[in-house]
C-alpha cells in the first residue's frame, strides 16, 4: 500500500529555497538535489514506517550526500502522509522543535 503525500507549506517554502540556492551554486545541482528528495519521499510513501522517530509523532528520513532530513507524520486512518519540514541540519534545532510540536 503507497500512501498519498502531501505538503505543509512550510516544507514547500523551504524545498524551493533550497532547490533556488542548490541551483545559483551550479547549474543541474538543483535537479539532482529535486531527484534525491523525491526518491526519499517515494521511499516514505512506501514504507513510512522503516524510518527512525523524531518526535512522538514525527519520523524522520535521510536522503544520500546532502545536508537535509524530510520530516513527516504519518495518518493511517486517511493514509496520509504529511511531509512538516525539509530541514538542513545546519538549522538552528530549536525552530525544528517548535514546529514539529
């Protein structure tokens, strides 16, 4: 069973910001971080329950060779899944934990 993904406007805000900034750094490298973050979320929507916990609620995945984690929470009832957060892990962790409340 897949379950449907959707986005807080916030992890949208943030994925874009990063995608922009990849991207003025090299051309392509926006994509490939694109790619990783939907291989990631392809891996949630399959199997969200394979990733460690991050809050009561939260989980927590890791993509390969970049500095972020997807957030997210998982709705069994509606099979959901909503991705909170697209966080580099350089952030400042106390605005992680207030969001993640």
């Amino acid at each position: 069973m897949s379950f449907r993904v959707i986005h807080d406007s916030e992890a949208t805000f943030e994925f874009r910001e990063a995608v922009a900034w990849y991207e003025s750094q090299a051309e392509g490298l926006g994509v490939r971080f694109t790619l990783e973050v939907d291989a990631v979320i392809a891996a949630i929507s399959s199997q969200p329950f394979r990733f460690s916990k991050a809050g009561r609620k939260v989980l927590k995945a890791r993509g390969h060779g970049w500095p972020y984690s997807i957030y997210f929470v998982v709705n069994e009832a509606t099979i959901e899944i909503k991705v909170t957060a697209v966080w580099h892990g350089s952030r400042n962790p106390a605005e992680l934990r207030r969001r993640l409340k």
